[in-house]
C-alpha cells in the first residue's frame, strides 16, 4: 500500500511540474488555446489554477472591452475560489501573485499581494516536493 501511495503523489507531482513547464513556455494566443483545452478537464487545484490564468491572459485578444471586464470578474472570482478552498495550494497561491502582479491598477484586484508573497517566501525557505517551483517564482513575481 505504501508502495502505491508514493507512486500516486509522484505522478501527481510529475504531473503538475510538467503543467507548470508547458505553462511558462506558452507562446502565443495558438499554443494558449491548446493549454487550456487540454488540461481545462483537470480537478487538480493547481492545474486549474495555471488554467484560469491563461483564459485570463486571453483577454489581451479581445477586441471588446466590455467582455474582457465581464470575463476578467468571472475567472477572478474563479481564481479567488481556488485560493480560498486551496489557501495551503503553492501552485494556486503563485498563480494568484503572478495575476495581481501584472493586472494593472484600474481592475481592483490587488488585496491579497502581501499574504501570498507571505506564503510563498514561507514555502521557498521549506525544503519540500514543489521546490521545482521556486526557480519560477522569483524569476516571475516580484519576490
């Protein structure tokens, strides 16, 4: 049993590093849309937290900005959702810091910047399995 429990978590962590990889090599609106189809099915916390931040990087293609602020609300709130039931989640938790990061001001979503830079300086300090992860951040946020 304890046999099957690692293999489990391994391929979950294999998994998420391999989401987090394709993530941070997306190049373009094309390469988006196939991220999101293809892993947009997912219940991980993680990946759908990668997920929302590409539907919201999508935004910069429309043309209508009335849809773009009604989408934005829409997959914020998703994104606040997921951080909320997920709060202990570092991959959510940076997906969030990476979003109000390059939100620009006018959009409101700032409020929780301190906690999670917080958080995740607490988790980059722990020798832990998402460690893969803290190259990423420091390379993308402000930490």
């Amino acid at each position: 049993m304890k046999t099957f429990v690692f293999l489990f978590f391994t391929l979950i962590q294999s998994s998420t590093l391999q989401v987090v990889d394709e993530f941070h090599k997306l190049d373009g609106e094309k390469e988006e849309l196939a991220f999101i189809k293809l892993y947009s099915s997912s219940s991980d916390p993680a990946i759908k937290a990668y997920v929302v931040a590409i539907k919201m990087k999508q935004l910069e293609y429309m043309y209508n900005p009335i849809k773009q602020m009604s989408l934005f609300s829409d997959y914020k709130t998703e994104l606040q959702d997921l951080a909320n039931k997920h709060s202990s989640n570092v991959h959510v938790r940076y997906v969030r810091l990476l979003i109000q990061e390059e939100t620009p001001s006018f959009l409101g979503y700032k409020d929780d910047i301190a906690a999670d830079k917080a958080f995740l300086k607490k988790m980059i300090s722990a020798k832990d399995d998402t460690d893969y992860l803290d190259k990423y951040i420091y390379k993308t946020t402000s930490l």
